[in-house]
C-alpha cells in the first residue's frame, strides 16, 4: 500500500484517507492523533524496532503507537518494549469515550443538584414568604387551570409543595447538606471518569447501585417514563463499567485487566497496521 507524506509530517496510507475522506468509515485513533498528536517508541528488541522505524529521503520515520501512521522525527521514548506507553486505541479508546460520556451526565446533574439545594437553602431562610407568594399565584391560576378542567387543589404536584411549607427550618438545612454532598460525589465520580481512574469507576458503580433500589421503589409508587428510562441507564452503566474494567474481581480481576492493557502495545499496534508479527 503506497505511503505519502502529510501536511503534518506523517506517512499516511493513501488508500484508507481515501475512504475516510469519502465517508466511508471513521477512523477514531487517526481523528484523536490529529487533535492531540502522535506517539513514537523505540523498543530495545531489533525485531521490533526494525518493523517500527524506517528510513526516508526526508529521514527517519516511526510508527505511531495509536494510529499506525509513520512520524518524521526522533521518537518520544525508547527502552524495553514492555515499557512502550500505553496509549489509548481501538477498544480503549472507545471505552474511554464512553466513560467520558458518563462524566459529562454526572458533571450535569451534580451542577444540578447544588442548584436545588441552594435552592432547598434560600428556601429554608424564607419560608414564610415563599408561602404567602405560592399561596397568591395559586389564587391566580385557579381559575385558569378550572377553565380546562384541572384541578390544583388535588394536584400531586401542588400538594408536595405545601407539605413542604410544613418542614422545619432545620430540617431543610438537612436536605440542603445532604444534597450538597450528593452533588459533590457526582463531581468527584465526573472528574475522575473524565481521566479515567480505577478508582472513580468503583465509586461510580457503587453510588449508582446504591440507589438502584430507590429507583426501582419509586417505579412502584409512580411509573413515568423517565423514571424507567433513568433506571435502565443506571443498570446498563454499572453492568457496563464493573464488566468491562473487571471490578470487584469480575472476569479475572485488575490482574486480567492489567494484560488486556498491555496487550494493546506494540505487537497490536503492529497487527492494526498490517505488518506481520
């Protein structure tokens, strides 16, 4: 397959940007060395590092350890293969798009739970008020609401708020805290799957089945579908994450997970670039 140099300074394979550039498929390890750059290593084993370094009219080359691509330049590292950094490619890579995509979901809704305890807080401060307010567009929205055949007096949703007049300032403040703390371990939980921690998908999956039998307690007072829609996720996210990072020792452990990591060096990134091992 012939070889051409990019605009980066990279050899590149013509006939796969070809189909990339038709739309033909999406080559995600290339996308991700064009936002962040290349990866170059030059293991101490000859039988590896001849099949990763070549020689050119513009000088020496190697070949990336995420996309395959051949890079102008010295490489960024050197020594024994075992030692080759692991970079994210392929499986990993998509894995890591997908627990970045947990991140995001929890980053949001942590936002949104300290937004409602301040909201629980400011309340709490001026309950009195907030009441005499509700109690007043109550008054005018009856008629409104009467007019299509709705009643507010017997709304559920009306009804939790003025239970909720009935709350002691102390005990708002303790909702307030408790959603506080909520908030910040979905903070935590986002920050660290965005880097990808071990131990933030451990948290991840125990706060979440934490609250699996809540949900599922909720279902039976109320099924709406959001609520089963939330459910499923959160079961597909814990299932997803304790089996494919084998937690809690699941399909052989950190050990098994620690190999398929390292399976993903230098004679994988060999096969990926259709070089004979």
């Amino acid at each position: 397959m012939p070889l051409r140099i990019n605009r980066n300074g990279t050899f590149a394979r013509g006939v796969c940007e070809c189909m990339e550039a038709r739309g033909m498929t999406i080559d995600w390890d290339r996308r991700t060395c064009a936002r962040k750059g290349h990866v170059t290593y030059a293991p101490d084993d000859p039988r590896l590092r001849v099949r990763l370094h070549a020689q050119t009219a513009l000088g020496e080359v190697w070949r990336c350890l995420r996309c395959g691509d051949f890079v102008l330049g010295e490489p960024h590292g050197s020594g024994p293969a075992d030692d080759a950094p692991l970079v994210p490619r392929g499986k990993v890579l998509r894995d890591l798009f997908v627990l970045r995509f947990l991140a995001i979901e929890r980053a949001v809704r942590g936002v949104f739970i300290v937004l409602v305890a301040v909201a629980v807080w400011k309340f709490s401060n001026s309950q009195n008020a907030v009441r005499r307010l509700f109690d007043e567009y109550l008054d005018v929205f009856r008629p409104v609401f009467r007019h299509f055949h709705y009643d507010l007096d017997h709304s559920p949703v009306v009804g939790s708020v003025q239970k909720a007049f009935g709350y002691k300032h102390s005990t708002l403040l303790l909702v307030a805290a408790l959603l506080l703390a909520y908030a910040l371990v979905e903070l935590v939980e986002a920050v660290g799957l965005w880097y990808a921690k071990r131990w933030a998908e451990y948290l991840t999956v125990v706060a979440t089945a934490a609250f699996l039998p809540l949900e599922i307690y909720e279902l039976t007072e109320h099924v709406s579908w959001l609520k089963i829609t939330t459910l499923v996720l959160n079961i597909l996210a814990v299932l997803y994450i304790a089996l494919t990072k084998r937690l809690f020792g699941l399909r052989g452990g950190r050990r098994k997970f620690d190999e398929e990591r390292h399976s993903a060096s230098l004679l994988e990134v060999e096969e990926a670039a259709g070089v004979p091992v």
